[in-house]
C-alpha cells in the first residue's frame, strides 16, 4: 500500500510551500498558538462537529471532541473543531428534513475551501448522519463517523420507556380518557434521562447502524450508549484512526460500493430500521453515483427476518441491545446474508469485524430460526396513487390492516387535519383511510414526520389504535401504525393523491404490494384538468432553493444538483 508523504497531504499546499500566501497561513497559525511542529507535516484532521445549544442528543459532544482530539494527538495528526448545522430534531421547524442538504453541502464546502486532510464526523440526531456522510462523500477525503450513542432507557412509574414510540402510545391512552394530567406530565421526567439521541430504533439508531454496516465507524460504535465510558475510548479510537486513514489515502468512495449498500439495507430489515431510511439511503448511494430503486429495498426485505427485538417493532431498547451484544452480534447472526468482504474504515472487512462477536440474551437479539418477525420492516407499495412508490412499515401496524378497502376522509394539508381531525361531525370511523395531501418534499415542504396522523378521538374511545393513513410525509421511526407515506409523486406536483376525495374508496394490499385509488381513469382526468396548483410557500431564501432543486421520496430528496457528477475542482490557492 502506498502510503502518503508530507508533501502529498492536502494541507501541505496551505501550509507547506513557501511564498506570500502561505506566509499569512502560517502565521495566523501562530496567532492562535500553534507553533510549527504542532502542525508541520502531519494530517489535519477536521473534526466535524454538530453540537449547539439546542441539540438535546448532542449534549455531550464538548467532551467528546476533545477526545476525537486526545486521539489525533496521540496519533501524530493536528485537530481542528469544525462547527455545523446542528440539526435538532426536536426544535428545527417546519421540518428538520429542510436542513439535511444544508448540513450535507456545509460539509462538503468546509472540508474543500478550508487545508483539511481528514474529518472525523460527529452527529446522532436524525438528520445529521445522513447530512455528514453525503457531504463527505461528495468531497471524498478519509473520513470516519463517529454515532453519538443512544441515551440511556427511559424510566417512569416503574416501567422502561422509549423516545418517541411511548409518547405516542400514552398520548393516545390520553386522548381516549384513560391516563390523568398529571401521570401525564410525570412522564417528562422520565422519559429522558441523559445525552444521546432517541434510544428506540428509530431513525437516530437505524441510521447509526447503517453507517456502521456501510463501513464509516469502527466496530461497535453505533450501539454504545452515549453516557458509557466505552463511548468516550471509542471517540479517542476515532481521532487515532483517522490519522492512518489519511496516510493511507483511505476515502469513501473505496468504502461505499453497491455491495456496502446493500449490506445497509440488510441491516436496516435485520433491526426493524425506520422507513427514513430508504430516503437517506437513497441520497448516500446517490452521491456516489450508485443508484438505488425501491424495489431494491422490497427485495431484500423478503430475505431478511427481523432478529432485533427493539421498539417500535420489539420489545426492547438501545440500551439493552448494546448489552445483548449489539449490531455485531446482531449482524454476525445474519452473516450469511451479508457481503462480508466488504470494506470498512479499520482497514479490515465487515466480515473480519464482526466473526467474533456473541449475541448475549437471544431475547433481545434473536436467531434466524427464532425472528422477531419472518421478513424484514419494509415494503415499498405502487399502484395508480403511488405511480413511483410509497413505504409501508407491515411489521409496526396491525396485521389486519395489511389488506384493507376503506372510505377516504381527505383532508388538504396538516393544519385542516389538525382543525377537522376531532370535530365530533367528522364523518369518520375505524374503517375508513385518513388522507393527509400537501405534506411531501415541495408541499410542506420538507417532507415532515407527519405520516402517522393522529386517529380521531372518537374512534379511540371505541378502543380502537390502527387506521390506515395515507400522506405523501415521512414518520418519525420511532411511529408505528399502518401508515403508508412517501407516496410519490407528492400532491403537491400534481401525483393522484392531490386527486383523492372524501368518499373514494382506498385499496391498500400490502401482501400483494398494491396502492389503489378506485376511481375511473376518466373521473381523474378530469379531477386532474380542474386542479390548481396550491402556492409556493417561499419566494427568497433557503427554502426557494430547496423548493426549486429538491427531488420527490423515492430519489432521495437530494438536491438534483449534489448527485454525483462532475468532479468539483479543488479551490486554487492564491
Ligand atoms: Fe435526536 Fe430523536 S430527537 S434522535
């Protein structure tokens, strides 16, 4: 293997050659402090970090990234902080979905405008794996990830809760009456305990594990809790490795091949992953030129059983499957069902890193023979209202549900849902299919996690928990219920599902993986012809952009111009 000289590193033409520019380099270095042999000939590493105030799964990262920093040290690299978009999914609205690209271009422009060699990656909440890692690609320098861990199990009246799935679960049992105000509000005490981000499998731990299995972290790193010590040797591991990864000319793109991908996907069913995944995969493999059709998705779904036993799917959470032996043991279950040479950024194969590791409560992590369920979480719906695709999640909703023709009751975006939904003349019962229109990529826009649309309180009096919901929206993976989303194209650009009315019957088969409207073909040429186009929501800014350059759901929500393509050049220096 080669291995790179000094004067090869990138930052050598910042800081290595000798003329005027590099004069003012090297000497605003030392108006910071740094002498020459702090920096001169090693790697620079820029540790990206998406830590603010307001990132309630980050707070942590101040200690974190000075390990990364212990271990470039250690290393013989020169470590640089590099704050980023933070992305909270708790507080970013309309929808946190908006900001991916954002994180994922401020990435790729720190990484290229500025003398870096090398990043270590630090992100957990939501959207900051895929932002981190699609902006890294796209620039294509060694690069590790480093997850932020899940937070610990929440705890309340005696019982263990999960982020996002209990809350939905005791909301509703409040909503139909059987829970006070105040056991209610006792569980804000609960239910977060400590940094780290969501603790179910929801899209925090579901993209963690995807990077892992894709080959961006070192061995483990996704399942550890984020308060544990191991998680700090992990991030000291991290700034070490990145180092060796720079001499070594180690990039993403030598990492993140078709066969790594789909290994992603294998995982994702193997854990009961979120439906966001499909999206941010999508985008990840599209930055390096790899396209990747739903099918794809269905396709390995039906060969995947679902072995981790985690809410919403399972029973369990993070915490207890780190214990049980974590995604390793977890993968190693189903190596047979994986690319095992398959490159990872310790140098070694997915295969050579998890041979050794032992599933610890076979409960919590299941054998094949024993599955949580048979097939993985997934399947991906088309038919005249989702021409290009929609997602289901069969194995969080209710199985009576999976075949199901019911009366649409439509509402045209989330605020007449939220006006309408409880308005006791709502003509509306168990059996009919809420539809929620104008919540897609452009309509909302950004796509927000509104696909698992609250049922009317009516119908949860009866005792009722699963409707089918149909919405051109994402669900936070901590949802659950039988909620088809993605539907694609949105109503917003004129797919069917701007065409639904109140009364139309619904076909879902998920068996047979069918999305129907049964109206004839006639009725929606004309529905077609009569509709209006609703208005564009933002005309300068952030959001005019990405309402002019986002694509639909099944191709990732990229911006169409971060494909991969092109090389951009890298920046002169003078
Ligand atoms: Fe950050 Fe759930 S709020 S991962």
């Amino acid at each position: 293997m080669h291995k790179k000289t000094p004067q090869e590193l990138r930052s050598y033409r910042w800081l290595g050659v000798n003329d005027m520019r590099s004069f003012g380099h090297r000497s605003r270095a030392k108006q910071m402090g740094y002498a020459e042999e702090d920096y001169a000939g090693k790697p620079i590493i820029g540790i990206i970090n998406t830590w603010s105030d307001l990132n309630t799964c980050h707070s942590h990262f101040p200690e974190r990234v000075e390990e990364v920093k212990r271990g470039v040290w250690q290393a013989g690299g020169f470590p640089v902080e590099l704050p980023a978009l933070s992305i909270t999914e708790i507080f970013m609205k309309p929808s946190p979905m908006m900001y991916r690209n954002l994180l994922a271009m401020e990435v790729e422009e720190h990484l290229r405008s500025q003398p870096i060699d090398g990043a270590v990656l630090m992100g957990g909440c939501d959207k900051t794996t895929p932002g981190l890692l699609m902006g890294a690609i796209s620039m294509n320098l060694p690069a590790i990830y480093l997850p932020a861990g899940p937070m610990l199990r929440g705890n309340w009246n005696g019982k263990y809760l999960g982020s996002g799935s209990d809350v939905w679960k005791y909301w509703a049992e409040k909503c139909a009456g059987n829970l006070s105000d105040e056991e209610w509000s006792s569980m804000e005490d609960g239910i977060a305990r400590s940094a780290g981000h969501c603790m179910t499998m929801g899209t925090a731990s579901t993209m963690t594990s995807i990077a892992e299995t894709l080959g961006f972290t070192l061995p483990g790193a996704a399942s550890i809790p984020a308060v544990d010590a191991n998680h700090s040797r992990m991030a000291t591991a991290c700034g070490r490795r990145i180092v060796e990864m720079v001499w070594e000319d180690l990039k993403p793109t030598d990492i993140l091949t078709i066969e790594a991908v789909e290994n992603a996907i294998t995982a994702d069913m193997a854990i009961g992953g979120s439906t966001n995944a499909i999206i941010h995969l999508v985008a990840i493999a599209g930055r390096a030129g790899i396209k990747l059709p739903l099918p794809k998705f269905d396709e390995i779904s039906q060969r995947v059983p679902l072995i981790a036993n985690i809410r919403p799917s399972g029973q369990y959470l993070m915490e207890d499957f780190y214990y049980a032996g974590g995604l390793r043991a977890c993968l190693n279950q189903i190596r047979s069902l994986l690319h095992l040479d398959a490159l990872t950024v310790n140098g070694k194969t997915l295969g050579e890193n998890i041979e050794s590791a032992k599933v610890l409560n076979d409960d919590v992590i299941r054998s094949r023979e024993n599955p949580v369920v048979e097939i993985g979480g997934t399947a991906v719906l088309y038919g005249n209202l989702a021409p290009n695709g929609a997602v289901i999640k069969p194995t969080a909703c209710d199985k009576n549900l999976w075949q199901h023709t019911g009366r649409a009751v439509v509402f045209k975006d989330y605020n007449d849902m939220s006006a309408r939904l409880n308005d006791e003349n709502l003509d509306v019962d168990e059996t009919c299919v809420l539809v929620l229109q104008n919540a897609g990529p452009l309509g909302a826009p950004g796509m927000p996690e509104w696909g698992m649309l609250p049922l009317p309180n009516k119908v949860l009096k009866k005792g009722v928990r699963d409707m089918v919901r149909i919405s051109d929206a994402r669900m936070s993976g901590t949802s659950y219920g039988a909620c088809v989303l993605h539907v694609s194209p949105e109503a917003y650009v004129g797919g069917t599902l701007a065409f639904v009315q109140d009364g139309d019957l619904i076909e879902l088969d998920v068996p047979h993986r069918k999305l129907n409207l049964l109206v004839s073909d006639d009725e929606l040429a004309q529905r077609r012809a009569a509709w209006v186009k609703p208005e564009r929501k933002y005309g300068r800014g952030y959001g005019a952009l990405f309402t002019e350059r986002v694509t639909q759901a099944h191709e990732g929500c990229d911006f169409d111009f971060l494909h991969a393509g092109e090389p951009t050049p890298e920046p002169e220096i003078h």
